[in-house]
C-alpha cells in the first residue's frame, strides 16, 4: 500500500473529541449504555486502528454540529434561546423525574452509584429554574410553547 493511500495523520485530540469517539464505539457495538465501565475498557483495549477510524468520525461528526449550530446561538436572538433552555431543561427534568419515579417502582434496569436524596434534589433544583424562566418569560412577553413540567403548578406568584 503506498503512502498516498493511507488515511491522514490524525490531529491532536482532545477530551471532548475522544469521549464522543468512545460513545459511537459503544453504540455501534451495541454496549451495555448503563455501564459506561464496559464501553470504556472495551474501547481502551480495541485495536489502534478501530480507534482512529472511530477518533476519525467523531471529529466529522463534531465538525458539522459545530458548524450545523441553531441561529439563537450566535446571540442574534435571545428569546429563542430561552425557548432553546426551556425546552432541554424540561426534557432533562422529565428523563431524571422518570428515572427516579422507575427506581421508586423497582423497575429501573440498573442501581444508581449517586444517592437517590442527591438526584431528587437535583430535579428539585431543575424545577425550581424552570419556574424562574417561565416567570422570566411572563414578564418578557416570551411564548415558551407547550412544554411543561409537572411542578408548573407551583407557580402561584
């Protein structure tokens, strides 16, 4: 095989680069996603050349999302990027609020290693922000849609 056939050298990589390139390691290979132990040593001991194909697409991947970024991040449009906030923020708080109401159940598939006080008080917390942007967003005349949590009837005042 000559020099001109062989991939380019790769740059130097960084943590965010390398942790996206572990991840699509993990789920092409269909690793357990609950043990983030598993994927990381099985991507420690693969061989060097799976890794550099797997580094190769995250930086493409990374590359596109960077350039592929919403308009309300270059800043041009503050009230799109509190409907942005709004929206992941109520996302997040629904799969945690899910999570801890499966391990209330018994029937979530894995034992949490944070304590569960510490994740409640977290979607605690996370409620308590959503309520300050829908305050924010009342006084700013700024519709955030349909999305809900279920703590917005806390919002007496």
């Amino acid at each position: 095989m000559s020099k001109e056939t062989l991939a380019p050298p790769l740059p130097p990589i960084d943590a965010r680069t390398e942790a996206v390139a572990e991840r699509l390691f993990g789920l092409k290979w269909a690793l357990r996603k609950d043990s983030t132990e598993i994927i990381h040593e099985e991507w420690r001991t693969a061989s060097e050349w799976i890794r550099d194909g797997y580094l190769r697409q995250a930086i493409e991947v990374l590359a596109a999302a960077d350039q592929a970024h919403p308009a309300s991040a270059d800043g041009s449009d503050y009230k799109e990027r509190m409907r942005v906030e709004y929206r992941e923020l109520t996302a997040r708080a629904g799969r945690l609020r899910d999570m801890l109401q499966r391990y209330a159940d018994g029937t979530l598939d894995f034992e949490p290693t944070c304590p569960i006080t510490l994740l409640s008080r977290q979607l605690d917390v996370m409620d308590e922000y959503a309520l300050i942007l829908r305050r924010r967003a009342g006084i700013e005349h700024i519709s955030l849609g349909e999305q809900r949590i279920d703590t917005a009837t806390r919002d007496v005042r």
